[in-house]
C-alpha cells in the first residue's frame, strides 16, 4: 500500500514541469511546489519539529497551503488543522486535545496563534510567509537553490493527520490518519468518483483543510491541477471556472443553493467542466433539480465521513438520470466491504435498516486519546460502525436513512429526521429545514421542524404538517414548525440538528 508520502514523491517527479496550483495570478510547477514543501520541511526540522510533533495548522487556503501540507507529510509530523471559523475557545480546546505543541500560521492568522500562545507559553509558534511575532521564525525563508528532500525515515504506520470531527453529538473527536490510510484515500478517489487528465484542473473554494483538501493527492498523482480560491463567493467562483479551465467542481448544497440564487452562473463561462460532485449533507431535490439544469448532466454524489473518506459510496452521473434514484447516496465503493448490523450485530435482512459498518484500506486508524470512544466504534475484527443508519434498495444501491444519534422516538415509533426533511423539503415555500425531537408528555419525543421558506414565499405550519401528511405516515408528520430565518450548519455545510434539539431538551429541565 503506497504511503502518501511516497504519491508526493512519484507526482513531483513524474509531472515536474506542469502547473499544479493556480491561486490568483500565481501559479506553481510540480517542482516549485515539491520544492517548497522541502524548504518548510527544513524549517521545520530545524526549529526543533521532528517526527512525531503534533502540528496545529492556521492556514488558510494560499499558494502554500499544499506546500504545508506536504512539509508536513514529508517531515513525519501529525498536522492538526483548526478551522479559521472557530472561536479562541475552540481552538484552544483543540489544541489542549490534540496535545499540539506547535502552532504553523500564515498572515491571515499569525495574529490567533499568539492570542493561543498566552493562554499555553510553551507553544511554539512558526510563520509560514511571515515572521511569526513570538518565535522570529519564517518557514519560507529564501533560499538560493532548492533543498532536497528531508532526511525523515517513514512507515505505513506513521501517523500523519489529526482530524477533529464533532459529528452530531457536539462532541470533539480527534481521528487519526496514517501515511497508509492518507494515501488509500486518494487511491479511493481515483477508483470510485474521479478520472482526472494531465489537463485536468479542480477548483477549491472550500477550506482544504476538510473533504475539498482529500481532493489534491489524486490531482497530483494524475497531473491535474488545483486551482484554489481564499473561500467561497458566489460571483468570483463563477468566474474562476472560465478564468482557470476548470474541469471539475466540489460543491456542497449550500452552494448550489447560493451559486443559483445569486444569478452569477447564467453568464459565466461553464464549457470547460467535465463533471461537478457533491457530498457533505443530503441535496434537496428541487435544488439537484435546479443544479443539473445549469451545470448539465454531470452531476455525481459522493457519501464518506471523516472517519473513512472519501467515498463510501457514490452516485455516478448515469444515476442522477434516474430521478427514483436521487434518495440514495449510491453503489458501495469497490475498495471497501460494508454490511448493514443491527443492534446486536447481526446483519439485517434485505430492504432492512441498519447501522453502516465497513472495513477499508482508508479507514482511520482510530481516535486519538479515546479509548472508550475507539472500543465503541471499533468492532473485535477492526471493522468501524459508522453510526449511519442505512438500507438497501431493490437495486443494491445504499440509501442513508439517519444517523443513529438523531433518531426521534415518538410513542413507540422509530422516526428518521432525514425522511420528514425530505418531505417538508419539497414544498415549493421551503428553502431549507431540519427535523429533531423536542421532549413531550405524551409521546416523549414530539417530531419538531425548523424550516426557512423561499424570498417572498408565504406558508403556514397547518399547511406544512398535512403536505408531510400526505407523503409520509402520519405519526412522521411535525407536532409543531419553527419559522426561522436560516438553518444552522457546521463549517462544511451539514446540518447542526443538535443545535436545535439542545434549547428544546434544556427548557424542559
């Protein structure tokens, strides 16, 4: 099995002389990118980061941002990336979690890092192409010929990435991925979701630090590029599609929603892509309608988690033709084997919900500093249960029912969120909606929407409960519907049921 360290070797040499990254007006070579991930690589050796340091990453999306992070492949280190979005208090719990001791941010950030180095003065603070205030260290200092490669000795086994994910218990989770598992995701990518060309070019608007980031290794393995913008605007996303001869788009459906709300695509220059996936959070099926209609039939959908990414199964651009088809998240990947449990381990019957547990080359190697937590996830032959309830359909395709934390009890009836949403989601007043349990006398959960409608749209809640009524059974129907102004998310886009569901169970105490 390759180590991702030993992908970044191959690519660098096999594509030396193509453009590999464009980030604004600039752009860098396979060479000047490898080179550059050697001189940080240095840096970090000699101010005292060796194999095994675990690295919090402040970096947002830049011309160095892959150079970082392959530095940090390179010198062995446990990258430990934190979300530009998160608060101080967010950060420092992450860093106390992860038992960071090092802090790398660029300029956009350098400024955080030294508000997390007086709450921990032992923390070491580098800048990546900037002088860090507190440590006088510049990782990109200039140098006059290219450094080679650092003389880190690597296994299979090595730790290389420190990812936290609260999943829907709110909960942090730091899951560790090796060298091996790394780059089995990338070689999962290429098997199951994407074909990229020597011409090829992804353009990232999301952080790369979650799923967009995975996205780069096969790039660079195939010889494509990444074309990175600083975040996600609607209007200068729509541009840089033309501007870069984007081939392929990452998108979540919050971002279809805002690329189509917006008007920005009706005259941007689309003739270059090839196809557009998806993933994160479910797609409402009036917003899939709308996308396709734009972008045209290269639509495909891909469903992972963090725990094993990317692609546990996906949705193919052939499936999105079949409109039956568009509640599944698709055919199980051909790198992995799943199977549906129920409660006691046993696998359910056919057509039968059950809770998604798989073994894959690219599964994490477990939670850091969680031996509880890895004991619970972690079946005795090393298989993960993902927490995700799920079916198969006739036709073997696997359609995600709920997770099993946000399941609702409602007077002895099992309710899955996720089919109510579904049902509210396609009323034309809906712009979007979450579906969780408020605490009842009665039925002791009592199903309770959260909905957003559309500009200008109008709809009351007795309208809503009985348009679910007529497609669902009646006990699934809301008791009651919140009109709010936008549904809270997590920084990737998926759906933050808890934070409904806590000021309802709190208010009843």
């Amino acid at each position: 099995m390759a180590m991702a360290v030993t992908h970044i070797r191959r690519g660098a040499a096999a594509h030396a002389d193509r453009t590999a990254v464009y980030f604004g007006d600039d752009t860098l070579t396979f060479r000047e990118v490898n080179d550059r991930a050697n001189l940080i690589a240095h840096h970090l050796l000699a101010a005292g980061v060796a194999k095994g340091a675990h690295v919090a990453l402040l970096v947002n999306n830049g011309l160095d941002s892959i150079p970082m992070d392959f530095a940090a492949i390179k010198t062995g280190v446990v990258r430990v990336p934190l979300n530009a979005r998160l608060s101080l208090d967010e950060h420092a719990a992450m860093l106390e979690g992860s038992r960071a001791t090092v802090v790398v941010a660029d300029a956009s950030l350098i400024d955080r890092a030294e508000e997390l180095r007086e709450r921990f003065p032992e923390l070491t603070v580098l800048g990546l192409g900037v002088v860090a205030p507190a440590s006088g260290v510049d990782l990109l200092a200039p140098t006059s010929e290219p450094v080679g490669e650092p003389d880190v000795e690597l296994v299979p086994e090595d730790p290389t990435l420190m990812l936290y994910t609260s999943g829907t218990t709110g909960k942090l989770k730091a899951v560790i991925h090796t060298q091996a598992s790394y780059g089995a995701v990338g070689a999962n990518i290429l098997a199951n979701l994407l074909d990229p060309k020597h011409d090829s070019v992804m353009l990232h608007a999301a952080s790369l630090i979650h799923a967009s980031g995975t996205f780069v290794l096969p790039y660079w393995i195939r010889g494509g590029a990444s074309a990175i913008l600083p975040a996600f605007d609607p209007a200068a996303f729509a541009a840089a599609v033309g501007r870069y001869r984007v081939t392929e788009l990452n998108l979540v459906p919050t971002m279809f929603a805002m690329l189509l709300s917006t008007g920005v695509l009706d005259d941007a220059d689309l003739s270059s892509l090839r196809k557009v996936i998806y993933g994160a959070s479910p797609m409402p099926a009036p917003v899939l309608e709308r996308s396709i209609a734009a972008f045209g039939p290269i639509l495909a959908q891909y469903y992972g988690q963090t725990e094993a990414p990317l692609v546990i199964a996906a949705l193919s651009e052939e499936d999105h033709a079949d409109r039956s088809l568009w509640g599944a998240c698709g055919i199980p990947s051909a790198d992995l084997e799943l199977k549906l449990l129920d409660e006691d381990g046993n696998e359910v019957a056919p057509g039968e919900i059950g809770e998604i547990t798989l073994r894959a080359p690219f599964q994490m190697a477990g939670y850091y500093d969680a031996d509880e937590l890895n004991a619970a996830t972690f079946t005795a032959d090393g298989w993960i249960k993902t927490r995700d309830l799920a079916r198969f359909n006739e036709r073997g395709y696997l359609v995600l029912v709920d997770r099993t934390s946000d399941m609702i009890i409602t007077g002895g009836y099992n309710v899955y969120p996720r089919e109510v949403e579904d049902a509210l989601a396609s009323h034309p007043a809906v712009a979007e909606c979450a579906v969780v349990g408020a605490p009842d006398a009665t039925w002791v959960e009592a199903v309770t929407a959260f909905v957003a409608v559309n500009p200008g749209a109008e709809v009351t809640e007795a309208e809503l409960i009985a348009h679910v009524r007529d497609q669902i059974a009646a006990h699934k129907a809301p008791k009651s519907v919140h009109f709010v102004d936008a549904i809270p998310k997590s920084a990737v886009g998926k759906i933050l049921r808890r934070a409904l569901r806590e000021p309802l169970w709190e208010d009843a105490r």
